[in-house]
C-alpha cells in the first residue's frame, strides 16, 4: 500500500502535474490539501479522471483558500469533514478530511499558517492543532496523519535556523503542539528513517530557493504504531517540484509492506549546491513563510 501526501498548492492550477504523477507512481492513497476548490468543482474537474484510475475521493473544499482531499485505490468509508470542536478564524475552514482506507483511519490536514506569533492566527493555530489531537485520540489505533503541518519539527528541518528567527513555523509552542500530536503514538515516518539526513519539502517559490535547496520539512506522514511497523520505505518525492508549474510542495510518500521503488531516502543537492553558512542567508521576503 502507498500513501503520498502532498500540497498541491490550486488543485486546478496542477492537474497537468498530478495526473501524470498519479499514473507515474501509482499511490494507492493520497491526501491532499490547499486544492482551493469546493467538493462539487473538485468533482467536476477531476472526478471522471479520478474514476477512470480507480480512486474513489472524499473532499472538504470551499472556493479561493484551503481545501482537502483524499483518494483512495483501497476503499473509502466513513468519510468526515473537518474536526469536533473545530475552531475558526473566524468560523471553520476546509483543513481536515478523513476516512478509513484499508482498515487505516486516514486523516488529511492543512494545518494553519500561524503568520505572525503576536497575531491571533497564531493563536487559532494553535487551538487547532489541540482540536487536531482530539480528534485523533479518539481513535482507531491504526491510524494515519498526513498533510502540511505548517511546523518544522526541530531545527534540522530547515536550511538555516537562523533565517527563520521571530518567524513561525519552528517557535516552541508549534513545536510543543506537534509533539503533543506525536505523543499519541504517532511516529513521523521519514524522519525515523533516515534521522541524520538533509532532507526538505517546501521550497519559496522566489529566489532560486529550489534549486539552492533551501528549504523546510513541513510535510509529514505521522503513523500510528501499527501502521509504522509496516513501513518500508519512506520518502520525499523530489522530481514532483522540478519542471513546469509545480508546486513549492513536493509529495510525501511512504510505502506499507512493499517498497516497489526500494528503499528510496532523501535526494540531497549535487556536490555543487553547497549548504550556506548559517546565518548568510535571509528568506526572500521578511516575514516570509509557507501558506
């Protein structure tokens, strides 16, 4: 079974992308999030292209801003929208969708932005993320979380610490909150695969920061105990943000009890892209971080 999450940042704007992507590596299920479009649109553009591969989907959209999605080769039932107790900002937004895919309780998620830590957007951030866990604790035990956490988790998952100081995305307390997530037994998949590695999925758009490799690690595939026994192979879809109109997300992908790809880690720049001194390298923009 292959799960891949990915940001796809206006589903409409990537159908030229996804739909080859589908075909190419053939991912059972998929969790998306900021498709920008409502249920019945999402329908509309990709539902005779979904069915025809085989995917049934479920989606939590609204027009212009957010939106999730799952797709799904291995069953879809129980499908929900949003979270119990949800907060706003200031009503619900489209950020979660889930549904059990194989026996696995699969939760896709576009977690706030945060913007500014003085801002009360941060504040719903952090609200959610509680919702997030909630919703999560109550169960099945096999269970996935996938989706753009907006948080990197520690410092290594960003090019340059320093750059990202007074920024959010890497303050203690969005760390804190995913930690708590985490402490239901979710084990972050790439991360405890390849520990010690470079390895990012979210690169700005400007300043050449893609092919500088400077980047984060905010998209995650969180398993359970259970589901995390079963992984074989965890990665980060690279190719996906190289070429024409892509995304400035790259899927997430990892592999349940066969690797038919092997056993793919992190692809790190060519020797010529050497990493920056820390501190030499401001973002592109201040106050500058992922939707």
């Amino acid at each position: 079974m292959r799960v891949a999450t990915w940001n796809v940042n206006s589903v409409k704007q990537r159908v030229p992308r996804l739909l080859p992507w589908l075909d190419e590596r053939q991912p059972d299920v998929v969790c998306l999030q900021e498709i920008k479009l409502t249920r019945e649109a999402f329908t509309e553009l990709l539902g005779a292209e979904l069915t025809t591969r085989g995917y049934e989907f479920a989606v939590h959209g609204q027009p212009q801003w957010n939106g999730v999605a799952i797709l799904s080769r291995d069953g879809l039932d129980d499908v929900r929208t949003g979270l119990p107790e949800e907060p706003g900002f200031p009503g619900p937004e489209a950020r979660a969708v889930s549904a059990s895919c194989a026996g696995i309780r699969v939760h896709s998620v576009y977690v706030p932005n945060g913007r500014t830590p003085d801002s009360g957007h941060y504040h719903y951030k952090l609200a959610w993320l509680a919702a997030l866990r909630d919703a999560v604790a109550a169960g099945p035990e096999a269970a996935l979380v996938c989706g753009d956490m907006n948080i990197a988790p520690a410092d290594a998952d960003v090019f340059d610490p320093a750059a990202y100081v007074g920024q959010t995305h890497v303050t203690p307390p969005e760390r804190a909150a995913l930690a708590d997530l985490e402490a239901l037994g979710l084990h972050d998949v790439v991360r405890d695969r390849w520990p010690d590695s470079r390895v990012f999925t979210y690169w700005d758009y400007r300043a050449g920061m893609f092919h500088q490799d400077f980047g984060m690690r905010i998209d995650l595939i969180l398993a359970s105990t259970p589901v995390a026994a079963r992984v074989k192979a965890a990665w980060v879809d690279r190719k996906a943000r190289k070429g024409t109109a892509p995304s400035d997300h790259a899927p997430v992908i990892a592999d349940l009890d066969q690797a038919p790809d092997g056993d793919i880690g992190p692809v790190v720049p060519p020797p010529s892209a050497r990493p920056a001194p820390r501190g030499s390298v401001k973002l592109p923009q201040s106050g500058a971080t992922p939707d």
